[in-house]
C-alpha cells in the first residue's frame, strides 16, 4: 500500500537495487576513463544471482582503440588480498571477531 506512494526514484528494480541509484554509477566510471585514470572500466551489480546493473566504458587495447565489450573476459591479477578484506570485513561486521 505504501509503496503506491513513493516515487518512481524509490521504486526496488532489478534484484532489489534502485534503478536511479544504479545509474549514478556511470557518470563516475566514466568520468575516470575520461580523464585516462583507467584505459577501461566495467562494472556488474548482481544480488542472488540477478544481473541488477551492467555498464562499461574505455577501450581493450589502447594503440588499436578497440572498444570495451559488454561480455568480455579479463585477467584479473593480484585480487587475492581484496577479496580477503572483503570477507574479513563482512565477518567483523556480523561480530565474528573483535581487533584489538
């Protein structure tokens, strides 16, 4: 009932996410492969396993200008200790340990 109050801005799309939350994320990316802080970036919100937002920008390889492919397949190196910060964060969070 009250959800036929909010506004289009507030209504849950995909997965649950806000579709004009969702969209703030492109002016940003964007923005760092404008000003050749990265040659590329593609981003991918998924929440249970639906695809909410998929986005990218920049070129594969900058002498031939190829662009970006939405269904590329990168090589991702040295990832290990950001996904193991993640983790542990997430862990903290929920109070499975405490730093002294």
């Amino acid at each position: 009932m009250a959800a036929e109050f909010l506004s289009e801005e507030f209504k849950h799309g995909p997965a649950g996410f806000c579709p004009a939350r969702l969209t703030r994320i492109s002016p940003w990316l964007k923005r760092y492969v404008d000003e050749k802080k990265l040659p590329f970036a593609h981003v991918a919100v998924l929440r249970k396993g639906q695809l909410a937002y998929s986005n990218c920008y920049g070129v594969r390889d900058i002498e031939e200008g190829s662009p970006i492919l939405e269904d590329g397949i990168y090589r991702i190196y040295s990832m290990t200790k950001l996904v193991t910060t993640v983790a542990a964060l997430a862990l903290y969070e929920k109070g499975a340990f405490q730093l002294d």
